[in-house]
C-alpha cells in the first residue's frame, strides 16, 4: 500500500513510523523544515550571546504516556536518558504542597498519590480525606461522568486549598482551560490513567516526566531518522514540501503542490485543524464540481466540524540571571488575587534538566496556559512575579513564545472531528475524537489510530 501523510508534527509521525512498521511505502510531507508541528525545537540565544536551542513551549510527560514513551523505544531512543523522572509533586517555592515522599516514590499507583496526599505539606487532615474521597469515588464511578459537567462542578465539594493547590493547576496544565470551563469527562480520563493506570518501563503512572533535551530530538528528528536508515527503501521524509491540494481519484488520492502532484492509495492528513479544515473545504468543492454528492457531503461535515473548533493560547517565557536556580526542577506557582499580576501557573529550572550543559545554566521556562493578552505585557509580568514569588530579580527574557492556538479548548460536550473522513482518507492530530485532550500522548495515539484505520482487511502490504 501507497500512504502519504501529511504532516511531520507528533501525530503524523507516529502514523509514519508505524504504517512504515507494517509494510507500507510511506512518504511524510511536512511544509517546514521542521519537524514536531507545534512541540518542536527552535534556536534562541541568551542575553549574553551564548546560543540556545529551547522549545516553542515547555512540555510535561507522565509515566501513563505509554505510546509516546513506547514509540521513543522503538525509534531508538531511550526514555530514561531524554527525560527527567520525578514522582508526582506540585511543590510551590515555600516548599508547600503535593509531593510524594521518598519512601513511596515506587509504590505503584494508585498508592503513591495516596501518600502524596498523606503527606502533603499545608494540608489540614480534613482537606486531605476529602480529595481521597473523591478520587475513590471517581473510581467507583467508573471515571466517567455527565459530559456537560466542567471540572469545576466535578469537584465543587472539595476544600478550596485542594482545588488551588491541585486540581486548578492540574486541569490548567492537563486540559489548558480553568476548571470552571472546561471538561469533566476528559478531565477524569487523564486522572483514570495518571492515578490508577500503569506506568511505563520503572516509572509509575503519575510520574512526571520533564524533557532533558529539545522537543524534535525527543522524537519527530529521531523517526525522521529512524525511517531514513531502517526503513529507508519503503519511507521518506519531504521536508518543505508544501500539500496545496487533495483530489479522490477512483481509486485513492492525488496529493498537489507547487508544481508537482502523486497519487497515493490512502492519506492520512496530520496537520493542524485550521490548515486541514481548509483543505478538505477545497476538497469538498472539487467532489461537487465532479458530480460526487456523498463525498462532497463526507468533506465539508467534516471540514465544518475542525473549522468549529475553539482554541486556547500556551505562552511560554524564556529568562535568564547567571546562577539562578529554582529549589526543584518545576515549581508551581501561586495565583495572586489580581491573577493578571501572577499570570505564570508553572516555572521549570532548565539547568537543572541539563546539568551537564553550560549554556542551559540560569535559563528558566515560565509557562501561562490559557494565556490571554499581549506577549510583551504577560513577559513583564512574569519578570514580576519571578521576583516576588522567587525572589529572582536579575532574571532578563531571552524568548518569550505564543501559541496562540496551542490546544482546542476542552469544554463539556465538544464535538471533536472523526479519524474517518472519507474512504481512505483519514485524520490524525491531538484535536481528533478521542478520550485525551490536547497532549502529546494524544497526538501519538491518534497517528496510531490512524494507521490501524487506514489497513486493509488482511494488513498491510508494500505496494
């Protein structure tokens, strides 16, 4: 089988690594010369003219991304070298808050956050029973719940230090909307499978998993490597190859660009839903001026569907100061009772992720999810905030990066886009229908969703 994919982000290269496993002849078009969509590398240089390679956001793993770590693994790349392994913890800077003690760090789950919980620090004993409680109760329930219930009405019985201190930043961090907004179904999904689910390799599944090294090489430049030398006569990568056009042919589809076309036996488009909305769009014109009423129909529900999407904006600030340092690798930060005055919910200590990288020391990451507002103004106040709540005053930006489409926004009873959009066309991408939001782990299995879609009934064969 012939399969184009059509994007070099998370998503698509999972689906070209696995389909390449299989058997199929895969060609991946990725319309920049970079891979990893928007979890990708980018060059950067620090005030003092040292170069930098940063992120274009600061990513969390867990241990529960058992297909993302699995996929590393398979490409040749070993998990436990690429990222730091830290048992569940949301410490604050004055040492307050959740964080799993060293004699349960490997208990397997769901005991760990049963003594995190135990033993966190601030905590009255009572706010403690509560969100075991809870937790509990969710399983009993199955971790489902009434799709249009928000994660603040999930949780309205909880102590407010427990929704302060955990749930708000975990929902922030996890869904990238506040509690009061966004999805309890999905929201209990990722808590199913953080709290109770397994772990990969030693890690548990709550642990977090903080990347060492920059985000292509944590995965899109390795599968781009891994496909060049092990599967090298079936697989290609086209970087800076732009797909302009998709036409269903009688069989399969033609993919267009800039003064070439190839037609493929099936597609998986992988890019962002903006681009790929636009695209079956056109590709729904096409199918009616050829008289293809039901594929027309197929295309446009589903370009509508993507196009419909809500988003919400990840703004990340790079500073630095030589010889600052945080107390431990992440740190969440407080809220203040003008938010806008501390809009930064987590700050991460790239140093200490790469200690054995000069460049890296002093350089510090603040993340604002649900960031709203002008990039220079939420990086002065993050300057701001660093000096009250760190006591970090010397800190100057280096970079500060807006993704102002970083996740769909998770509301309650959101209508996601199918895997399938027409016969042999299929989609791949965090936004796509399924139980995760917006995450890594959710663009990988998407790829592998679609790859298992795309096979025919007897597997697939090389063509």
């Amino acid at each position: 089988m012939k399969l184009a994919v059509v994007g070099g982000g998370w998503a698509g290269m999972a689906a070209a690594v696995t389909a390449a496993e299989a058997g199929a002849n895969v060609t991946v078009f990725e319309a920049t010369r970079a891979l990893g969509g928007r979890a990708r590398a980018l060059t950067a240089q620090r005030p003092d003219g040292v170069p930098l390679t940063l992120d274009n956001g600061q990513h969390i793993l867990i241990g529960a991304y058992i297909e993302s770590l699995a996929l590393m693994q398979r490409v040749g790349l070993s998990p436990e070298r690429l990222l730091l392994g830290l048992p569940l913890a949301m410490p604050y800077p004055d040492g307050l808050g959740l964080q799993t003690p060293a004699w349960a760090a490997r208990w397997p789950a769901p005991l760990n956050a049963v003594a995190a919980i135990a033993t966190a620090r601030g905590w009255r004993w009572s706010e403690r029973l509560a969100l075991v409680r809870a937790s509990l109760g969710w399983q009993r329930g199955g971790f489902a719940c009434d799709p249009a219930l928000t994660v603040g009405a999930l949780c309205r019985a909880l102590p407010a230090r427990v929704m302060d201190e955990l749930i708000e930043p975990l929902c922030v961090s996890a869904l990238n909307l506040p509690a009061a907004a966004a999805s309890a179904q999905v929201f209990l999904r990722v808590m199913r499978d953080a709290l109770f689910g397994r772990g990969f390799g030693r890690w548990s599944a709550s642990s977090l998993l903080l990347p060492r090294d920059d985000l292509g090489a944590l995965l899109p430049e390795a599968a781009a490597g891994w496909l060049a030398g092990e599967h090298s006569a079936r697989a290609q990568v086209r970087r800076a190859t732009r797909v302009q056009s998709i036409h269903a042919l009688p069989q399969g589809w033609r993919l267009a660009g800039d003064g070439w076309h190839e037609d493929f036996d099936q597609v998986i488009w992988a890019t962002a839903p903006s681009p790929a909305a636009q695209a079956m769009a056109a590709a729904a014109n096409a199918a009616r001026e050829a008289g293809d009423t039901a594929l027309e129909h197929a295309l446009s529900g589903w370009a509508h569907t993507a196009a419909s999407l809500a988003f919400t904006a990840i703004t990340t600030v790079y500073a630095w100061a030589p010889g600052a340092r945080l107390s431990a690798p992440m740190l969440a930060l407080r809220t203040e009772p003008d938010a806008k005055t501390a809009p930064a919910q987590f700050a991460f200590d790239r140093g200490q992720l790469r200690p054995d990288d000069p460049s890296m020391q002093g350089v510090l990451a603040f993340v604002i999810s649900a960031s709203e507002g002008d990039r220079d103004e939420l990086q002065a106040r993050v300057l701001q905030q660093a000096a009250r709540q760190l006591g970090l005053s010397g800190l100057r930006p280096i970079q500060t990066v807006v993704e102002k489409r970083a996740t769909f926004a998770c509301t309650p009873g959101l209508r996601r886009p199918a895997q399938a959009i027409a016969p042999g066309l299929w989609a791949a991408g965090d936004y796509v229908e399924g139980p995760y939001p917006a995450t890594l782990e959710g663009a990988v299995r998407s790829g592998l969703a679609a790859v298992a879609h795309s096979r025919p009934p007897q597997g697939i064969v090389g063509g």
